[in-house]
C-alpha cells in the first residue's frame, strides 16, 4: 500500500519521492529521476538517515508542522532543498513524505496529492496501533512461566536475534512507538517489580542504538541485554535489561546506558537480593561515613593498588593518599596488602552503589 502510494505521488508531481516513518527509517521510494543528493543515496542505501541529517531536518520543524516544509540546500551536508510532507493522522505525525524540489512543487501541486497524503498517514497509523497491540504481548513473552512465553510466541511473528531494553522515565513520553523503528516492541508500563518501566524488544543489531537515542530523548537512564538468537529466550535478555538499568541508575561511570555485557563485577551483584547486597556491603561498612575516603580506596582498588595512577587521578600528592589508606585500614580493619582483605573491600564499596 505505501509503496503503491509513493509511486501514484511521484508520477503525479514529476518528482523523486521517498517515505519514512518518525525515526527516519525508509519505508518506501519510488524510482529517482533527474539529480538526487548523498542525502538520498544514502537513506535508499542504508534504509536510514544519520543522525546528522535527522538534526539539520528536524531543526525545521518538521515533527510538529501541519503542513509542507520547505527545507533549503546545504552543501556540506549533501542536502538538495527538499519538501518534507509530515503524515499526520489524527493531530499525530507517523512519517514524512520527502520529496526533491526542482522548483515545480508550488502549493497547488502539493494541494494535488492532499489525499495521497492521508492515505499513507492512516496506513502508519493503523501499523502504530498494530505494534501498540503487540507490544502487550511482552508481559507474557517476558514471563519466567513457560506457558505465557508459549502463548506470546504463537502471538508474535519474531525473527533472532533479539535483545530487551529496559527503560526508566515518563512511560506518556516513551510510549509514543511511532517515533520507533519498525520491528520494535514496546510496552510503556511493564510492572518490573520496583517501579513500572519501559520494556521493549528490538532487533539485536538496533538495541544499543535505540536505548542511546531514546535515552538522549527523555534524559533517563536504561539498560540492554544481551541477544538471543532464539526469540523463545527473550525473556532472558529482558531480565539482564531489568539488572543493568538497576546499575545505570546507581553506577554514574555506567550510566546512562548500561549493557549487559559490558558491567564486569556488576553483573555479579546485580543477580543478589537487597539483604546479600548489604551483607557484601557490610565489609566496607566502616567508610560510609567518609565518602571521600572511600572514594580514595575504591580508585586506588580499580587500579590494582597502583600508587601514582590512583594519586594522579584523584588530584593529590601520593603522601596524602598513603595517609588515607592508612586511615582506612585502621578503620575497617583490613590490610590493603593481602589479597583476601582486598577482594572483601573492593566487593563491598561496589556492593554499596546498588543499595
């Protein structure tokens, strides 16, 4: 249908045409005539603009218009002027319509393919409403219960691999799945036990960079998971999501976004209940009262007690930090020149951050 679409406008305005939806992924294009720009290669190419690009167009507007926007050429970008023809349903804007400008495209053309326009806009709407109904299905495909995953899967059309996303903020502002590439899941209050979140699942190819945009958005924090190649172990993925978030909201050096694969010791502690994390905590417990000295051992730990690295990173002389140490020895306790006492006090300051 949209391609279909694409085509009647194309041959009716004599103009090259392409249509994406609201993350600039290229749905369709009809065949290109006369000069196109790098701009348009590329998108046809790669099914999708830079970020870049989406800036320099988005600065017009072009979200919130109700009507064609003229954008102007820009050389270093690659960028012929262009219409930009937003597809808006019902107040709401699902894609745009793009078209390379010649100079033919006065109103009255646009005015010419008004119902055109609609037609697509009510054909990603419906998609929206669809993936809206879908995403529902992930309380059950994310479900420890091998019936509720069963049942989802027989629900869902998935191709791995797959990988969860887990995200913390408004769920009114997250939930807008027309703003999402296609293929992508979402439920925008998924009860995660503490606090109801944002779950989505997304190709594993676009997770990260999905999680990095919409968090670059809506100045939250979120977690990734791991793929699964099988979409039956989703449930998986979604659960290493939950735990990374955890550690993006309580880790500033993780956030803010954290990936499973990529949290080292945290992975550990993010697996223990409250009570076991205070009981690791525990060992450091001596320090909470001094943040700065804990910050002091904890540098000096990450950096397998290298003196001048850790002096030099936290801006002091390498007597002051000896000073420290000590003083956190005779606090806790613990010889920094065994081993064990090293491992009881690097897992315990780590532990603390979760709590």
């Amino acid at each position: 249908m949209l391609q279909e679409t694409v085509d009647e406008i194309a041959a009716r305005l004599g103009a090259s045409a392409t249509l994406e939806d609201r993350s600039f992924q290229l749905l369709a294009y009809a065949a290109q005539s006369g000069n196109i720009d790098r701009v348009r290669q590329e998108s046809i190419l790669r099914r999708r603009a830079t970020e870049k690009v989406r800036r320099y167009f988005e600065e017009y507007g072009i979200a919130v218009a109700r009507g064609p926007v003229r954008i102007p050429a820009d050389a270093d970008l690659g960028v012929l002027a262009r219409v930009c023809v937003p597809l808006r349903h019902h107040d709401v804007t699902y894609g745009y319509l793009w078209l390379l400008d010649d100079g033919t495209l006065d109103d009255e053309a646009l005015a010419s393919v008004a119902n055109l326009v609609a037609r697509a806009a009510a054909v990603l709407a419906q998609e929206a409403r669809r993936r809206q109904d879908l995403g529902r299905n992930l309380r059950e495909l994310f479900s420890t219960d091998a019936e509720e995953r069963s049942w989802a899967l027989g629900r869902l059309d998935l191709r791995g691999p797959v990988a969860a996303i887990a995200v913390r903020g408004s769920p009114d502002r997250v939930a807008a799945l027309w703003t999402l590439p296609r293929g992508v899941l979402a439920d925008p209050a998924f009860d995660a036990g503490d606090e109801p979140v944002v779950a989505l699942l997304a190709p594993a190819g676009q997770a990260g960079e999905l999680a990095r945009r919409i968090q670059a958005m809506y100045a939250t924090v979120a977690g990734v998971g791991d793929p699964r190649a099988d979409p039956a172990q989703a449930w998986r993925s979604w659960r290493e999501a939950v735990r990374a978030l955890r550690v993006a909201g309580r880790v500033p050096a993780l956030a803010p976004v954290a990936v499973w694969s990529g949290l080292g010791v945290y992975r550990t502690l993010a697996r223990m209940s409250p009570a076991e994390l205070r009981e690791v905590a525990g060992e450091a417990g001596a320090l909470a009262g001094d943040p700065e000295l804990a910050r002091t051992v904890e540098g000096y730990l990450d950096r397998a007690g290298h003196v001048q690295g850790t002096a030099a990173a936290l801006g002091v002389h390498r007597q002051t930090l000896y000073y420290r140490l000590a003083k956190a020895e005779r606090l806790t306790g613990r010889d920094l020149a065994d081993g064990e006492d090293r491992l009881l006090l690097h897992l315990g300051l780590k532990a603390a951050r979760l709590l």
